[in-house]
C-alpha cells in the first residue's frame, strides 16, 4: 500500500493511496479465511468448503468490503503518522472507478483541509467584569403586580355600562354563510375577552362598545387560509346576543394570589420571585460576560482557516439570517441565498473562536458528560408535552441531533473553565443597567 502526496497549499492537502491487486486479494482471502468455519454448502460439510469455491460463490460480494477496509485502513494509517485532523470528511474517489477490473491496482483520491495549528491561550491574558444585580423589593413588587394582573378575574360592570377593550362579553351567537348555519359556529354563554385576537379578525372590535342586552349582527370575511376549507374565504354573519359585560378586576397580592401560584404564603412567593429573579439576572450577566470573554479571545489570536468551514458557515448564517426576514417560508424550496461580506465576517469569527475553543477542551480534557446530555434531553423534551418518550428516542438514534446538544454545553464548560484562570471583577449594577447591557448584545 502507497501513499503519495499531490498538494500541499496552505491547509489543503492532496494524496494518492493505492493499493496493490495482490494486497486486495489478500484482504479478501483473510476474510473468506476468517468466514469459513461457519459456511455451509450442500455437498461440504459446515466448515469444510474449500477455498476456491469459497472465492468463486463469495469472492465478488466480499471485494467491495475489502477494499473500503483496505482504504480506510490506509486512511487511518496517514493520519496516525502525519497528525493531520481534517476539518470536514475528506473526499475520496477512485481513479477509473468505471474501467477498473478485477486483478488491477486500486487508486484513489483523497483531498482535505486540515485543521491548523492553534496557539496556546493563557487564561491569565483575559479579563472580565461580572455584574451582579441583587433582586431589591421594588422589583418583587412589579412581579408581583404582574402575577396578579396575570391572576385577574371579571366583574360585572354597571347596568347600561358599554364593553371597551380588555372587557369580557358573555354572549350567545349563532353563524351563518349565506343565511345558513355551519357546524361550530354557534354557543351560548361564550365569554370572550374583547381584543384577545382569539376570534376571527374583526370579531372581537364590532362588539366594543355594546351593553348587555344588546343584539349585535356581526360581519366578517373567514381568512382564505382557514383552517376549515369550505369556511376559508367566505363571508359570515354572526348573531351575537350580549348577555354580561365585565371589566377586569386584578387580584389581590396577599396569601390567596400566592397560595394559586404555590406558595405558602406572600411572604414565601415574595422569596421565590426574589430567586426566580436574581437566576435570570446570573444567566442575563453571564451572556454579557462571556461576549466580552470571546471578544478578547477573537483579538488574542490568529490563525489560517480552513476555507471549506467559513463558507459553510457563511452559508448557514446567510441560510438561517433569510429564514428569519421570511418567517412565512418553511421549507428550501426557495432561490439560491446570497452569502454577503457581513455573513462572511461573522463566519470567520464563529470559526475560528469555535477552533480555538474546540482546541482548548480537547487539550485540558473537557467533556460533556453522560448526566448533562441526559439533562439537556430532558429539558428539550419538555417542550413536546405527551411525546416526550418519543422525542428521547429520536435523540437516542440521532448523532446530528445529539451533537446540537451537546455542542453549547461543551462551550460553556470551555468558557468556565477559561473565566476560572482569568481576571474576573464583580460590578454591582441596576437591573436597567444590566438591561441595556443585554440589549447591547443584540446590536453587535
């Protein structure tokens, strides 16, 4: 078995492997050799075949077996020898895959990018600030507020009173297309929160402003894409009768509101929000910290890219950037998407602060464990209320998938592990202050 190198420029890489007609034949022979003991064909005892049957009924089934072990085991050889980590699965193909014949020389191509050299990073270089933002009790208190705003009822407001937005109607209606009802149009003491977009578009605002008693005749246009086909796009009249028109009226903040969301009393929901709170500054302040952390990661160093990792990132960015000015498109089934300078720029930093940080768990041995895969399952999991068993599954049968989770983990461990070594300053800060830091993070 040869290996000859054809290009080497810059971090692309070029090599012929071949492999004689006689090493190939001799892998097939070790493996008819090794399957003999269990073959059987009638006239032979199991066992007992001889080999050159054995070659003429199974020698073509096992050369194509064969050869891929030979090639991947000269792969393996290569790398082993040159240290080389190819940055995606290099290509390989077969010089005069379509001529060869049996009894030749097998050669094929293989070209990749390899990984570069990346430098040593001392955490002790970094320097970050972490703010820290204690939950004080008029922020409990706008939680507060808004739990029992959340938590609110509907009183019945004076007689002759007209609904406004945010009311609740209780009503009766019955629908109508073309003067004759259809299935689920119709209900009796519906209450309906005027301007909660739960009903069809221009429902909900030809009943502001009326009384209970009230008999409203309520027009609409069913959108073309309704979920009920032969309802889309027709027109509909609905009868409404007002029966109740209620104002909201938010709960108290006392035992009772927190005793509905838990807790044992105010003064325990008072705590909970406190902890609820400062855990999402923690999270809002390590975001900011760890931008800061890759910022000064991205300036320490430099190194050559592999081309064929930027552009493919180039490409996902632009990708996934297009998908969210076009939310309406789901699919792929879409023009070719440009890749621009700015995609270009953004993919260039993600590489290589990603290769930086690859390299550096890799030589300090950080890895994600068996425990926090199974955490970040569970949690994605949650968001598929009913179909978590199955979601597990899929995840369990996945790699792609298992890697998307396992890949922020990683990062983050990386990133602790480099805060620990670095120059870490703690900043007391408001949370209006922590706020504008976030938003920052958007605007970069």
């Amino acid at each position: 078995m040869q290996v000859t190198e054809t290009l080497k420029d810059g971090l692309k890489r070029g090599y012929t492997i071949t492999v004689t007609a006689a090493e190939l034949d001799a892998k097939v022979l070790e493996k008819l050799v090794e399957a003999q003991p269990d073959i059987e064909i009638k006239g032979f005892r199991k066992g007992k075949v001889p080999m050159p049957i054995l070659r003429k009924q199974f020698g073509q089934r096992i050369l194509g077996d064969a050869m891929q072990e030979a090639i991947d085991g000269a792969m393996k050889e290569h790398f082993d020898a040159t240290g080389d980590r190819p940055a995606l699965q290099p290509e390989v193909k077969m010089q005069n895959g379509e001529t060869w014949a049996e009894g030749q020389d097998v050669v094929v191509e293989m070209t990749y990018e390899a990984l570069p050299a990346i430098p040593e990073i001392d955490p002790a270089q970094v320097a970050v600030e972490k703010l820290v933002v204690k939950a004080d009790d008029a922020a409990v208190d706008e939680a507060l507020a808004d739990l029992a705003k959340s938590a609110q009822d509907y009183a019945a407001r004076d007689a002759g009173a007209a609904s406004e937005t945010g009311d609740q109607v209780v009503i009766d209606f019955l629908g109508s297309v073309d003067g004759v009802p259809f299935d689920g149009g119709a209900a009796d003491d519906y209450p309906l929160v005027l301007g909660s977009g739960s009903f069809i578009p221009g429902f909900e605002e030809q009943l502001i402003g009326a009384k209970a008693g009230d008999a409203v005749e309520v027009k609409v246009s069913f959108p073309a894409d309704y979920q009920a086909a032969h309802l889309a796009g027709k027109d509909a009249v609905f009868a409404c009768t007002v029966k109740e028109v209620k104002a909201p009226v938010a709960a108290e903040v006392n035992d009772e509101l927190a005793k509905k969301y838990g807790a044992e009393s105010l003064a325990d929901l008072r705590t909970q929000i406190a902890e609820r709170l400062e855990a999402e500054y923690t999270g809002a302040a390590r975001a900011v910290m760890k931008r800061s952390l890759l910022d000064q990661l991205d300036k320490l160093v430099s190194f050559e890219l592999p081309e064929t990792l930027v552009d493919a990132e180039a490409n996902q960015i632009a990708h996934q950037l297009w998908h969210e000015e076009h939310p309406e498109e789901h699919g792929h089934n879409h023009d070719a998407i440009a890749v621009s300078d700015e995609h270009k720029t953004l993919a260039v930093r993600r590489v290589r602060l990603g290769l930086l940080l690859a390299e550096m768990g890799r030589k300090h041995e950080i890895e994600v464990t068996d425990a926090e895969m199974t955490q970040a399952v569970l949690a994605q999991a949650r968001q598929y209320p009913g179909q978590e068993r199955q979601f597990f599954d899929f995840v369990q049968k996945n790699p792609q998938m298992q890697q998307q989770l396992r890949a922020p983990i990683f990062e983050d461990k990386v990133v602790d592990h480099i805060v620990s070594g670095a120059t870490v300053t703690e900043k007391t800060v408001s949370k209006d202050e922590l706020k504008v830091a976030v938003d920052a993070l958007d605007e970069m």
